[in-house]
C-alpha cells in the first residue's frame, strides 16, 4: 500500500524500516527531527516538505509525533494533512496523546471523509527496530482487522482497547505504571547506594522478590554497570506522559496522589539534567 508518515523519530524509523521490508510505499515528511532517512530513501521512499502533498500520496497516513500539540498541528493545522486528504483514507495516530484532543482530532478527520485509529505503542526503539511493538488501538474494529496486515509489519501485539481515543487512555495508563515503577526503583536504588548497600546485592534481593519485573530489568544494566542502552526514554518525555495522565485522571475524578508524587521526581530529575535518560534517575537522587 502507499503508505504516507511524519516522525521518523527513534521509534517512527523501526516502523518505517519494517513497512518498507514488506514491500509497502513509503512518502516521509521531511523534518529536521527525523533520523537519518538514506537507508529508507535507497529502498525507494519519497519525501515530501508539504504535509498536504503527503496525504493527496497517501492510502495509509501514520503519525508518530511527540504528543498532542503536535498532532493538531500536523493534522487539523494550516497547512495540515486534511488539507490534501482523500475520502477513505485512513491516520493512525501512534503518538502518546491526550484522549480528549484525540477525540476531537479523530472528529475533524471524520468530517473531511477520512478514517481514524488512535495507535500508541509499547516498548522501545529496540522492539520497533525488530518489528515487535505493541499497539494498543482506539477505534472501529471492522477498521482495525481491515488494516491489520499493515500494523502486523512492525507490531508482534495488537490489542484493541475501544472506541475512539481508548488506545491513548490506554497508553497513559501503561506509561503511568511503567515509568512510576522505574521512578520508584531510581528512588529506592539511591536509597541503598547511600545506605552502603552493593548494587548487585540490591538487584538480586528485588528480582528474586517482590521487585522483580520488566521495570528493574530495563534499568538494571544502570545499577550494575552505568548502561543506559536498556531504556531510552528521555525524563522530559516521561514527564510529558505523566503530565497528560494527571490531566486525564484529574478529568475522569480519579485519585492521582501517586502520580503527583511521581511527576514531582520526574520534575526534580529534569531540572538536573534535562537531557537525562529514566534510568539516571537514580544517580540523580543519590546526589
């Protein structure tokens, strides 16, 4: 299929990799936030510098964009991709977004004869690379298994979460655990550094016990050796996520006191090195 997508980030660029290896027509927006793109251009993907252009070229139109603003911009905003979209063209909206913007996003698409899946993906640029995402979808289900041989190219788990902005729900929800619990083990490994306790002693105890898990996996190659290979996720983007769930919580009436207490280290932690990665948090608070 020609298949049209804007953010060729860390993440965006696994997913356009894997469309391409399968045979499918890439058109890239060109943007100076993008990863290098000559492996992408030599199997023949075009680039496009109008978003308009893009979507008129598009049957497929995927966005992998930082958050909600962005969104809006590129979709619904002056010179965005409705201008050029054609009736039943399909966006998939694989950003971490809020679920309200969504909605009203996915409404505008609607209204100029377009269809839309709200998309977010689990896991890291490693899984993206390899074609091994998961996605968790929002939206019409006949629509989702009409475009499931597209989103099998580069995701190994789809899971359709509900109706329309149910897969952002979704992801900000996943994003508040996953990154709550990485904060919690920073916290507690700063603890044990200041307390004398050896960090291999402190990665056994808890992945022998109740701490074990995805969360101490990723950032256990930092406790032991410094490496921040297993988890590339930026402070400033958990602090974005954070940020929306507190926002989403706060509109559904949930209680949201942990969350608070965990966007406040994240707050801590982006003061001190604004070009931190989560698994620095540790170091960071044992400062």
């Amino acid at each position: 299929m020609k298949i049209g997508m804007v953010g060729i980030g860390l993440m965006g660029h696994g997913i356009a990799t894997n469309l391409q290896k399968h045979g499918h027509s890439l058109a890239l927006f060109a943007h100076p936030g993008n990863q290098p793109l000559d492996a992408l251009l030599s199997g023949g993907a075009k680039t496009y510098s109008a978003l308009p252009e893009l979507a008129a070229n598009s049957e497929i139109i995927i966005t992998v964009l930082t958050g909600s603003p962005q969104v809006e911009a590129v979709v619904t905003g002056p010179g965005g991709l409705l201008e050029g979209i054609k009736p039943g063209t399909i966006l998939i909206d694989c950003s971490t977004s809020l679920p309200e913007s969504t909605k009203v996003v996915a409404q505008k698409v609607v209204a100029a004869k377009g269809r839309w899946l709200d998309a977010p993906m689990t896991r890291t640029p490693k899984e993206a690379a390899e074609g091994r995402l998961n996605l968790l979808v929002g939206g019409d289900a006949a629509l989702l298994e009409e475009v499931r041989p597209v989103l099998k190219c580069f995701a190994e788990n789809i899971l359709h979460a509900g109706a329309v902005s149910a897969g952002h729900s979704m992801k900000l929800l996943h994003n508040y655990v996953s990154m709550g619990m990485v904060a919690l083990l920073a916290e507690a490994a700063a603890c044990s550094t200041r307390s004398g306790v050896a960090p291999e002693v402190f990665v056994d105890v808890l992945a022998k016990g109740g701490g074990g898990g995805i969360a101490l996996e990723r950032i256990k190659p930092f406790l032991l050796a410094g490496d921040v290979s297993g988890l590339r996720f930026s402070i400033a983007n958990a602090r974005k996520d954070l940020g929306y769930y507190g926002e989403m919580a706060t509109q559904a009436h949930a209680a949201h006191a942990l969350a608070d207490a965990v966007t406040a280290t994240l707050e801590f932690g982006l003061k001190a090195k604004p070009e931190g990665l989560m698994p620095e948090l540790a170091a960071l608070l044992a400062k």
